[in-house]
C-alpha cells in the first residue's frame, strides 16, 4: 500500500513539472516579446533624449528651420555629419530691451545728479547763445538768485520743449536702473537744480518749469518708454531705427536693458538648448 502510493505520488509530481514546464515555454515568447518591446521603448526613449529622435524626425531647436525625417533608432555615427555640422552650431546673438529696477547708494544718485548738472552748464549756454549773451550777467545772476516767478514764456517752450527734455531726463535716469518712481524724484532734483543755479543767470526760476519739465515730462517719458520698447523688440531695422530715435539713451553705454540672447546646441554632444543671456 505505502508502495503504490509512493508510486502515486510520484507520478503526480511528475505531471506538474511536466505542465510546469510547458506553461513556462508557453509563457516564454510573451516574455521575451515583452522585453523586447520595453527595451525598444527604452532605447527610443535614450535617443530621443539624446540625439533629439521623435516620431522618426530630427528636430531643430529653431522654430524657423526645418524638420529633417531620419531613422528611428539612427545612431550618432548614422547621421549625416553635414546635418550634424549644421545644426551644431551657435546662433547669431539677439537683442532685448527693456529696463532693470535696482537699488543705488546715495554716492551713486549723487554721481548721476552730479553728472545731469554737469551737462546743463555745458548744454544751456550752447542751445541758447543769445539769451546768454544778451541777458546774462553775474549781476542778474546775483539779483534772481532765490527768486520764483511765473514766466511768460511762450506756450511752445512750456507745454513743448521743457516737456521734452523733461523726458529725456527721466529716460536717463530709467536707463541707469531706477525705477519709475524714483526717475521722477532724480529728475525733479535735476530740474530745480537747474531752474535755481543755472538758468538765473538770464532769468529767475519759473514755477511753470519746476512741475512741467520733471512731471509732464516723466508722463511723457513712460510713453516714449513703452513705444520705444515695442520698437527696439519688433526684430525689424526700422523699429529698431525709430526706437533709438524716439529713446536715444538706449544707444548709450550706461543704458542697463539690454539683453544680449546667444542660443546654443551642439547635437553631437548633447540634446541640450543652452541660453546664453549677458546683461
């Protein structure tokens, strides 16, 4: 009895690693299928990242240059080296302007206000020569010196000229890094500076000046500003001509805004966009 059933037994065993065995085998092309499929996805995946393989298209990092059809698992070596060589490469640098805000010390605010003051006793006697000449005197200086009139100048110097300059003032200070707020308050010191130092040598200081020169000026300043930026960045050589006319400090060393953009990408060595931005 203990024999035939050890026999039994036995043979029990036998038949399921028997149909073990045969599942396994069954099982094992769904296996190697599967893997296959998961390591080709891999792959794909490795090249994509790599070598920039999508969809069977190499694809520039220009929006402006074409899509090349390759292979899909297409290696380095594969690749045409003259599709390589093209596309590997640093592009043409381009431009952006706009405005940084930043804090300044009181040395440097009295650097620019310094340099401003500087400029109008050059400037006032070279844009006006014959009132200099006609009406001016350490004597006049001397008799309208703390004096505030209101002038009578005629309307184009008031809502016209100083308003003009006005902007230019606050465009210089917008270019060196202060805000908007603050280009206000630099060109309101410049403008009193110059309405009761230096323009009382031919006439006293005008109270329509202190206000439309610094603040009528700064309103039209924030125009020019935004129109000038719209210009400079159309990617065009007439926006571009017409910004700087409109904006001329931004043809100037000090101007802070401009943003040079050096895109970069070397498909032979990496599938990476590099961005190069130089202040």
């Amino acid at each position: 009895m203990y024999l035939s059933h050890g026999i039994k037994s036995n043979i029990t065993n036998n038949d399921s690693i028997n149909m073990i065995q045969i599942k396994f085998l069954t099982l094992l092309p769904l296996l190697i299928f599967n893997n296959i499929n998961l390591f080709a996805s891999d792959t794909r995946a490795l090249l994509a990242q790599n070598y920039h393989i999508s969809q069977g298209f190499y694809i520039s990092q220009s929006d402006t240059e074409s899509i090349q059809p390759i292979d899909h698992f297409s290696s380095p070596s594969d690749i045409d080296e003259e599709v390589l060589e093209s596309h590997s490469r640093k592009r043409t640098p381009k431009y952006h302007y706009g405005y940084i805000n930043r804090e300044h010390s009181y040395s440097e605010s009295a650097k620019h206000i310094a340099g401003i003051y500087g400029a109008t006793l050059v400037l006032y006697p070279l844009t006006q020569p014959d009132v200099v000449r006609k009406k001016g005197s350490f004597k006049v200086y001397k008799k309208n010196f703390g004096k505030l009139v209101f002038d009578r100048d005629e309307p184009f110097w008031n809502w016209f000229v100083h308003p003009i300059s006005g902007s230019q003032l606050y465009l210089y200070y917008r270019a060196n890094g202060y805000n908007r707020v603050d280009s206000l308050g630099m060109s309101f010191i410049s403008s009193a500076l110059f309405e009761f130092t230096v323009e009382i040598y031919t006439e006293p200081a005008s109270i329509q000046d202190l206000y439309q020169t610094p603040v009528l000026g700064s309103v039209l300043g924030v125009g020019i500003e935004s129109l000038s930026m719209y210009l400079l960045n159309t990617g065009n050589m007439l926006g571009r001509v017409l910004g700087h006319a409109i904006n001329p400090t931004t043809l100037l060393w000090f101007y802070e805004g401009k943003v040079r953009i050096i895109p970069e990408y070397n498909l032979k060595n990496s599938g990476r966009l590099t961005l190069v931005v130089n202040y």
